[in-house]
C-alpha cells in the first residue's frame, strides 16, 4: 500500500471528524480574535450619539475580524494590527468632539475640528500599516489589505460623529500615507 498521499490508510469518518474538529478550532480562534472588537464597539457607542450606526459598522468589524481570523495566515495576523491602528482614527475625533475649548481655541467648528482629527488619524493608521507592510515579506499585499480594512472600520466608529464627510476624511488619510510607503515596499525583494 502506498503512503504517499495523505489520509491513505485512515477510515473516512475518522478523516470526517478530524476535518470537522480543524474547522470549529478555526472558527474559535477567528471568534476570539474577534472578540477584542466588543470593548471598541462599546466604548464608541457609549461616548458617541447614534448607537445605530455603531452597533451596525461594530458588527460588520465583529464580522470582518472573525473571517480572517478564521482564515489565518496574514490574513488572521492582520486583525490586531489593524484595530490597534484604527484606534487613532477613532479616537481623535472623539477627544475633539469631547474638548469643546479644542474647537474654541482652534477657532474652528467642531464639526471642522472632528474632520481634522478623522484626516489626521487616517493618515496615521496609514503610515503605521504602510510601515508594517514595508517590513512584512509574507504576503504583504494581502496582509496590507486586511489590516487596511480593519484599520478604516475599527477609524469609522469615532468618525461616524460627523457622518460621511468624516468616513471621507479617514479614508483620505488613510490613502495618503500608505500609498506611497507601500508602492516603495512593494518594489522591495
């Protein structure tokens, strides 16, 4: 008898249940991975009006995070990176919103002052996952994209605040940084 290929020789069910068992392992570990959205998703809707709107981006993180810690590889690799990048985004806007003396002093609306901060913290969650990128030599492309998506949801729960206008503000920033530093990292060996 030959083997070579893997699983000759083993019954099937015996193959059935350790299959089975390989995938509910997998689906843990993206549920537990996911599970550091919930005190994002809390925080963002106890500070901030609208809890609608992030209950709905939370669950789609939630969603998001345990596909691709399912998934594993760079993709499952991705998720803590890019929560912790998408922190910035998310809370500028809110320390703005909160710091009514920031708006006065800045001599800015505060809905001028919270589109600021949503820019300002895009474009550092960009430079943060471009660098990660430039240093990755794993699938960085697909690494990038999936700490990329984290990163801009995890950003809009506090950029919500003003709306579209800030998901705009995050997504700008987010481009304008990590285009460039991944374009030179992907001309990298």
């Amino acid at each position: 008898m030959d083997h070579s290929e893997p699983g000759m020789g083993v019954p099937a069910a015996l193959r059935g249940r350790a299959r089975c068992a390989y995938e509910r392992g997998r689906v843990l570990a993206g549920l537990r991975l996911a599970a550091w959205v919930l005190p994002m998703v809390a925080f963002a809707v106890l500070l901030q009006g609208d809890p609608a709107a992030r209950l709905s981006v939370g669950g789609a993180l939630f969603a998001t995070a345990a596909t691709f810690g399912w998934r594993g590889g760079a993709w499952g690799r991705a998720v803590i990176p890019g929560l912790l990048a998408g922190a910035v985004p998310m809370g500028l806007p809110m320390l703005a919103r909160a710091s009514d003396a920031g708006c006065a002093m800045a001599g800015m609306s505060c809905t001028t002052w919270c589109l600021a901060a949503c820019l300002a913290g895009g474009t550092i969650a960009g430079a943060l996952l471009g660098y990660r990128a430039a240093r990755t030599s794993e699938a960085r492309l697909a690494a990038f994209c999936a700490s990329g998506v984290v990163a801009v949801m995890t950003g809009s729960l506090g950029c919500l605040v003003i709306g579209s206008a800030g998901l705009l503000g995050l997504v700008a920033g987010f481009g304008i940084a990590a285009v460039p530093v991944l374009a030179v990292a992907t001309r990298r060996p």
